[in-house]
C-alpha cells in the first residue's frame, strides 16, 4: 500500500511518485489519501476547513489517481479530528 499526502503535496507528486513506483517494478494497486490526519499538528484544519472539503479533494484524486493508474486501484480515505 502506497500512502498520500494530501497535506503537504499535491496530486501531480504523488502520481509522478506511484508513476516511478510503477516504472521500478513495484506493485501499485493500493492507496490510502490521507494518514498524515493522525499526527498532532492541526495544520490539516487550516487546509480543510471542513469535512466537505477533504471529501471533495479526496473524489477529484480519486479520479485522476484512476485515469493514470487505472480502474481497478483500491482508494481509502483517512480522516481525523
């Protein structure tokens, strides 16, 4: 399982990341977006004011995630408050 950082990156990243991944022959089928919303910095508040606006980000990289690596990659989505 390969995890995202929607916190500190950006989709363009951390497709170029899975991409490389891909190209050094290890097995991208699984992603999970999100498991920085464990630390203890509330810095995640600052960029999502709102559930609807981690919701939001995580379906736009789910479908860009998709087109790049295909239909059958499993995506999790990990929230904390």
């Amino acid at each position: 399982m390969f995890v995202l950082n929607p916190l500190t990156s950006d989709l363009n990243y951390q497709i170029a990341m899975l991409l490389e991944a891909k190209l050094q022959n290890l097995n991208v089928n699984r992603v999970e977006i999100g498991n920085e919303f464990y630390l203890s910095s509330m810095a995640y508040q600052e960029k999502f004011g709102t559930a609807t606006e981690y919701a939001d980000l995580v379906k736009a990289w789910q479908i860009e995630l998709k087109k790049y690596l295909g239909s059958n990659l499993k995506i999790s989505a990990v929230a904390a408050n």
